[in-house]
C-alpha cells in the first residue's frame, strides 16, 4: 500500500490526537469534518467577509483533532479505502480501545454505595458504557436520573483515579441540585464535595467539584491539569467555545463525560459535543419511559389563536422581532394566558422568554387574578439559586400553585415532582428549548396524572403569507411528531375582551 493511502495518528493529551498524513489528505479532512454554523448568513463576522461561516474540526496549522473524533476519523478513512494507523497502541481514552467490563464486579460495586435504590435497566447500561468506554456524550431525556448516572460514574472514577472530579452544570440551580442530589443519594457532600459559583472560594482540597462554567472558563489551563475526570451536565447550553476552552485545557482527563436530553439536531452541534466527550450513547427516549410508567403521560393542546384581520394586515410586513414584541406585550394575549394559568387545576408552570415586557407583566396579571390563598411565584435569573431551590421545594408540596417562570431557568434541569400543567407562554422554535420545558412536566406526580401542556400558537397570516409565529408553530407541531408525543390543534378566535366568568377550558376539552 502507498504512503499516501495511510493516514496515522499519534496521541498528543487526552483532549487531542495529532494527524499525519499526505497534504492532499489533509485537505480532504478539513473539507469532510467542517460544517456550515446554523445562522451564519446572519453573523456580522459572516457578513464582514472575516469568516466562511464553518466550523473546522480539524486544525491545519496543528494538525490535530479532538480525540473524540476518532470514530469518525476512522470512517473517513474506511470509505476512502485509507489505512489508518495508531502510532501509540497503548493510547488510554481513544474510544476504540475498550475495557471488558466485569458486570457481577460493577453491580457489587454499584450494592456497595447503598443508594435508596436500585439504578434501572437503562441506566446501568448508561453507566456500563461509561466504565467501559471512559469517555461518551450520554443522550438521556428529562426524567430520566442523569444526576444518578451521574453520581454512580463519579463514584466509580473516585476510587479507581486519584485525581480531581469536575461536574460542570450551566446554572448555580443546578450547582445546588446537584450538590443536594448527590447527598440525597447517600452521599457526604460536606466532606467530598466543594461547590464554585459566584461568590464561593475557587480554591479546596476536596477531590469532587461541581461548578458553572460561567465561573471557571477563564481560569488557566493548569487548574484544569489537577482533573482525571470531567462530567459536562446539560452540555448543549454551554457557550461553545468556552466548553470547548475548557476541555481543551483538561489535557489530563482520562475520563469524560457529557449529558444532555437534547441536542439541537444540527451535525455541527453533535460533532462539536462528540468531539470533547467522545460517540453519542442513546441512554432511553421519553416515550419508552412513558410506555413503561417512569414518566408521565403527556396530552399538548395547541391553542391557535386567531388575530383580528386589520391587527394581520398591520403586522404582514413586519420582521420578526417587531411580530414577538407585538404578540408578548399585546394585552387580550396576556390576559387570556393568564386565564388559562389560572383556570387549571394542580400546579402550573407558565414559560416565557422576555422579563420585563412579558415575565412580569403576566406575574402581576395572574397574581391579581388568582383566587385569594393561592400561591403564585415568580423565578428568572433575577432571583437568587437558593429562593429558586426553595420555591421548587414549596411547590412539590402545593397542589395548586401556580410558577411564572422564565425558559432560561426553568426550561432546563430544575425538576418538579408534583407539576400538572405547563403552559408555554412565548413562541419558540428550539428544539433543545421545547423538548427541555417539556420534560419539566414529564416526573411522576404523586396522584399519577396525566401532564396537560397548553401550546400558545400565534396566526396572523394573511392569505398565503404565515407570520413568523406561526412558522415557528409548525416546526414545534414537527418535534412533537417527532417524540412521538400526542397533540390536537384548537384554533381560537382571540377576542379583544375575555369574560371574567369565561372557563378557557372549553375552548379545548
């Protein structure tokens, strides 16, 4: 075989693998493993002609790539009838080079951390997976334990390395759900683990840190040096470049790990991910969960609310952030939202996207509404993590409260056992977004009822021509179908005025 037929590689650290091969080759792999970024038409370095819009996975000045690509390196080569040869055999974190696991071994191990139970089929495979490949992006729907799998692959690598454990989590929420998860697992956390958001202490001798990466992405690469093991929650609302700064600097993580129930369903986004962490494992679907009763059911009603024909003609020429500044500050809108949240029965999560125009304004709306006694909350990254922990911990005791609360921190990991009814309030198209606030409503409530989500869809279309909105409505309609999810549509003409006595149930029971 030629030399220009072989391609070879050599481990650099454990975040980067080195490439050698013939110039001719090095152009094939930068064309193959560089995506056009999702919206790059729009970005002004785009449109300043100082970049292509791509992202390059492989660096031609380095001559390197994520050790995590190497599955798909090696179909690269594979399809072009090239040879690839690993100049180091002995290379620890390539996923290609597996341990066999002793399973009676793992499930004694598992026994001993005398959890309050017992981890379920498909989360022992998760955690098998881990132990077997050492690095993997886990993709685990809302619902599904990830901080469990989490919890027992960080118990296995603390006894099994010596270095430090780093747990990486997008919001201080989740710095504190983590930290009271991992004690409700059994867990002394006051001895092992030390917390970093704003305000704590960077420094500790502790080996299990869990951290936003708000508040560590710019420290230097010899902190990160001090991990053998890395864990990334919720990786897909992490800034891509500082996670992929991070990572980089983990040159001494053996171990990684990357969790999410969502990626965006774009190729850049995933080989980006797998890039860091390692091939995408599928953990479970939310639909196999809900077949078997560890989720609950789901009924989506999309209330299509029609707009007076002269407020569609104002709005057919407007772009889309004049079309969502309108829709969110428009008052029958609001009110009729609020009439909703306040017409259910059992607790109700009410999502939106902007706080002072629209957040606030429907807190106050359905606080004076609401009868006297109820409970309503209000939660956006205003409010400190520590009241946040508190009004979950009040509202999975409340069986008629009501939450405003804002998507960037309640669409993603803050779990509610005891939620009934979600009502997205601001229109979106993110698949990541919705399937992420869907999941809020998806844990078992103690009565075992099924979770109602009230989809709020906007049509101000005007013969052939769809509003933004509305656009935005049928690429959510596309996800659900996807998930397998059941919905029905209900198209409401929106009346300038609601009646106090009207029940909005009716509209669609």
């Amino acid at each position: 075989m030629s030399v220009d037929n072989k391609i070879r590689i050599r481990m650099v650290n454990h975040s980067y693998f080195a490439v050698e091969a013939h110039p001719a080759q090095e152009q094939e792999l930068r064309e193959y493993f560089s995506f056009f970024v999702p919206g790059y038409k729009f970005m002004p370095a785009f449109k300043s002609r100082h970049w292509d819009g791509k992202v390059k996975l492989y660096n031609m000045v380095s001559k390197q790539m994520n050790v995590g690509l190497y599955t798909h390196l090696r179909r690269f080569c594979a399809d072009r009838f090239y040879q690839l040869e690993i100049l180091e055999h002995e290379v620890y974190g390539i996923p290609s080079f597996k341990e066999d696991i002793d399973h009676p071994a793992l499930i004694d191990f598992l026994s001993v951390l005398d959890v309050p139970f017992k981890p379920r089929d498909y989360q022992y495979k998760a955690i098998a997976h881990g132990v077997e490949n050492r690095r993997c992006l886990l993709l685990s729907p809302t619902g599904s334990g990830k901080s469990f799998i989490i919890y027992n692959l960080l118990r296995y690598c603390y006894e099994v390395t010596e270095g430090k454990i780093l747990v990486i989590v997008p919001t201080t929420s989740l710095v504190e759900q983590m930290y009271k998860d991992f004690s409700d697992y059994g867990y002394d956390v006051d001895e092992f683990c030390h917390k970093i958001y704003s305000g704590k202490e960077k420094v500790t001798d502790k080996r299990v840190i869990i951290s936003t990466w708000q508040s560590i992405y710019k420290f230097g690469k010899e902190w990160f040096e001090q991990f053998n093991t890395v864990f990334g929650d919720e990786v897909h609302l992490f800034k891509a470049k500082s996670l992929s700064g991070m990572m980089d600097k983990c040159t001494e993580a053996q171990y990684r790990f990357g969790l999410t129930g969502t990626l965006d369903g774009t190729e850049t986004n995933k080989l980006v991910l797998e890039g860091l962490f390692g091939p995408t494992f599928t953990v479970t679907r939310t639909v196999e969960l809900q077949k078997n009763k560890q989720l609950a059911e789901l009924d989506i009603s999309i209330l299509l609310l029609r707009y007076h024909s002269d407020i569609c003609n104002m709005m057919k020429d407007k772009n889309y952030q004049e079309e969502l500044d309108y829709i969110v500050t428009y008052e029958p809108r609001n009110k009729f939202i609020s009439k909703i949240a306040i017409d259910q029965t059992g607790n109700t999560l009410v999502m939106f996207q902007f706080v002072e125009k629209h957040g606030k304004v429907l807190y106050e709306m359905i606080k004076s509404m609401a009868a006297e006694g109820r409970k309503v909350f209000y939660v956006s990254g205003e409010v400190d993590a520590t009241d946040r922990e508190r009004i979950r911990g009040i509202v999975e005791k409340e069986h008629d409260s009501i939450i405003v609360a804002s998507l960037g921190t309640f669409s993603t990991g803050i779990n509610i056992r005891n939620l009934h009814n979600i009502v997205f309030a601001t229109p979106s198209k993110s698949q990541v977004k919705v399937l992420q606030s869907v999941g809020r409503g998806l844990r078992q409530s103690d009565d075992g009822r099924t979770t109602k989500l009230i989809d709020i869809a906007d049509d101000l279309h005007v013969n052939s021509h769809k509003n933004f909105t509305l656009r935005h409505s049928a690429e959510r309609i596309k996800i659900y179908t996807k998930e397998g999810f059941n919905y029905k549509v209900y198209p409401i003409d929106l009346k300038p005025i609601l009646s106090k006595d009207t029940d909005t149930n009716e509209y669609f029971d």
